[in-house]
C-alpha cells in the first residue's frame, strides 16, 4: 500500500511539473513574441541624422516644394493641378482615408502628423498605404513633446517591400 501511495504522490508531483513548465514555456514565448513584434514594427530611423548625412533627394521630398494632397476624414485635396507626390494627413484620419484613390498615383513621400501623444499608442496597418505604388518614404511627424526613442517606436507595422520609414519631432512654437 505504501509503495502505491508513494507511486501515486510521484506521479501526481511530475504531472504538476511538467504543467507548471509548460506554462512558463508558454509565458516566454509570449513575452518573446511581443518583443520581436515590437522589434520588427519599430525601426522608424532619425529623419535629422538621414538628412545630416547629406540625403538631399531625402530633404527634397520631405521638405521641398512638391505638389501635395492633404488627406482627411472628409477625403483627399489637392493644392495644385497635377499629380501630387507628398501626401500629409493626420494620424487620427489613418483608416478614414482611401490610399487607393486616384489622386495618389504618383505619391513618393507620406508624412503622418501626430499631434496628440496618445496616438502614439495606437498599431497602424502600413498594408493600407499599398495601394501608392510609387511610395517610397513614410514619416512619422511627431508634433508634440516626446523622447526620440518613443517617436520612433510608433507601430507601423506591414509597410509595403522597398518603404523607408523616418521619424522626427518637430514641435510648433
């Protein structure tokens, strides 16, 4: 009776074990999972430092007089005829605009305005902007008050193949 007792206990001790060891298992690759996540979403580079190396077709798109469209909740305007090649909007119209829109053909440069911290936080679908199939640079302009290392983690995540992304903060006096 006692060896059975002592084969139970063992038996239920292992059991124990091995499910405490398969949630810790499950727990690290969560918290891996997150980081990597993070990792890959976030490899907005230093908008400053590209253009302090001397990136002057960088400047030229970003900062450049260049046909324009500004988008909104209402939709896509244009400021010139022809077709535009920077497209500006606020981050909080990210999903009301349509990126397929005709208008935006020729778009190279994208440059979001984050003029609340709290948007910061949210996960934006680059998969949206897709549609551009002349984009090629997206900047993350952060227009409030923030560290460099948050601007640059905002979550873009899925940018479409051959898209650099930039951030930079430039606070209105």
């Amino acid at each position: 009776m006692r060896r059975s007792v002592s084969t139970l206990t063992r038996s239920t001790v292992m059991r124990g074990t091995i499910v405490c060891t398969r949630n810790i298992q499950w727990v690290a690759v969560a918290i891996a999972s997150f980081f990597t996540h993070a990792a890959i979403a976030q490899n907005h580079q230093d908008l400053s430092a590209a253009i302090a190396l001397g990136n002057d077709s960088l400047t030229q798109a970003v900062y450049g007089l260049n046909p324009s469209a500004y988008g909104s909740s209402s939709g896509i305007e244009l400021t010139e005829d022809g077709p535009a090649q920077v497209l500006k909007f606020k981050a909080s119209d990210f999903n009301a605009l349509n990126f397929n829109d005709a208008l935006l053909n020729e778009v190279r440069t994208v440059v979001i305005r984050f003029n609340e911290e709290s948007l910061l936080d949210a996960i934006y679908d680059g998969a949206l902007l897709a549609g551009m199939e002349n984009l090629n640079t997206v900047v993350i302009l952060c227009a409030v008050d923030v560290s460099s290392s948050r601007a640059s983690s905002v979550v873009l995540n899925n940018l479409p193949t051959g898209v650099n992304s930039y951030y930079v903060i430039s606070i209105p006096e």
